[in-house]
C-alpha cells in the first residue's frame, strides 16, 4: 500500500507546480480540498480508457482534490489548459490524514474509479487489489473495505447521487481555492 501526498513533491514529471490545501467544514462538504497547478513538465501525461486516450497532465492542467472527512476514497477533478474538465478520479483508499506541513495524504487500497467527461464510468485496477491481497500487502479486511467502498461509490455515481463532479465544476470555475484565506484544521 502506497501513501499518496496532495502536494506530488515527488513527481519528478512536473518541474514547475503551485499546491495550496485548505481544510474547509459545511453543510455541503467537509474535509481538505486541493489545487495543483502544472506550470511545466517534462514530458505530458496520457491515459488510455475504454479505447480513448486523454492527456491527464500537461502545461495549464490543474488538479481540484478532495478529501472528504471520514470517507474512505479521494476525487481528483482533473482540468485542462483552458479550465474544461478531462475527467474525475476517485482513488479508493483505507486512510487518509494530513501531514504537520498541512499536506492531505491518503493511503492507497489499489481500486480507482475513472468517470470521463462523456459520462462513462470504469474501475480500475481490480488485478493490482488482487494481487496486493494474494502477496500479503493487505489483510482480507481491507481487500473487503475496498470492494464495498467501489461499490458504494460505483452506485452512487449510477444514481446521480455523487456530489463531486458538480462541487468541482462550480469551485473550479468560481475560484474556490482563492476566495477564502487558507486556515489549518480538521
């Protein structure tokens, strides 16, 4: 199991990036929400899903991540140069927390969740859970929590009852992440 920082202070693919993290609390959402800005990069990042292929990262590109309060996944909106949506990921995770930098992490439990813009929704990486579990990375308990989170997450988006990509869409647009001062907590 891999812990994933917000800030990527490790992604040697970016060589020029801004990260702010604020911790915010309402009726709508509670929890740390990220922006990560690429300014440059060695080389841009591509995907490939269900025969479509999407560049992920590149110059412009910005990242709107949210850590919800006790949930066990993370959503990644993913923004392009000219600030439309590329896609949401949702990375199934068994922790999260934040670091004394007030840098949000997570604990990652190997299932994802890729919904395109076009609606179509994947999960990912069923072979890497299985693995994890078979290689002893994991306990039969946190293979179950990931399976159960998937599907709790797989049939909420189903029933358009997954508030992410609207929140996303609106604070991106709106500035979010600049229209209120930066305050630890949580």
């Amino acid at each position: 199991m891999k812990r994933k920082f917000g800030d990527r202070a490790n992604w040697r693919r970016i060589t020029q990036r801004q990260f702010k993290s604020k911790y915010v609390e309402s009726d709508r959402f509670t929890g740390y929400v990220t922006l990560y800005t690429i300014f440059a990069l060695r080389d841009p990042l591509w995907k490939t899903y269900g025969g479509h292929t999407f560049r992920i990262a590149d110059k412009g590109y910005t990242w709107l991540q949210y850590y919800p309060k006790g949930s066990r996944y993370v959503v990644t909106a993913m923004f392009d140069e000219k600030g439309d949506i590329v896609e949401w990921y949702i990375d199934v995770c068994k922790n999260q927390g934040i670091t004394d930098q007030g840098v949000p992490w997570f604990d990652d439990l190997y299932l994802d969740i890729v919904v395109l813009k076009n609606g179509e929704v994947f999960l990912m990486d069923q072979d890497e859970l299985d693995e994890a579990l078979s290689k002893g990375h994991i306990t039969v308990k946190d293979y179950d929590m990931a399976m159960e989170t998937a599907r709790e997450v797989l049939d909420a988006i189903k029933r358009h009852n997954f508030p992410y990509f609207q929140m996303s869409l609106e604070h991106f647009r709106s500035g979010f992440m600049d229209s209120e001062p930066f305050r630890p907590g949580g």
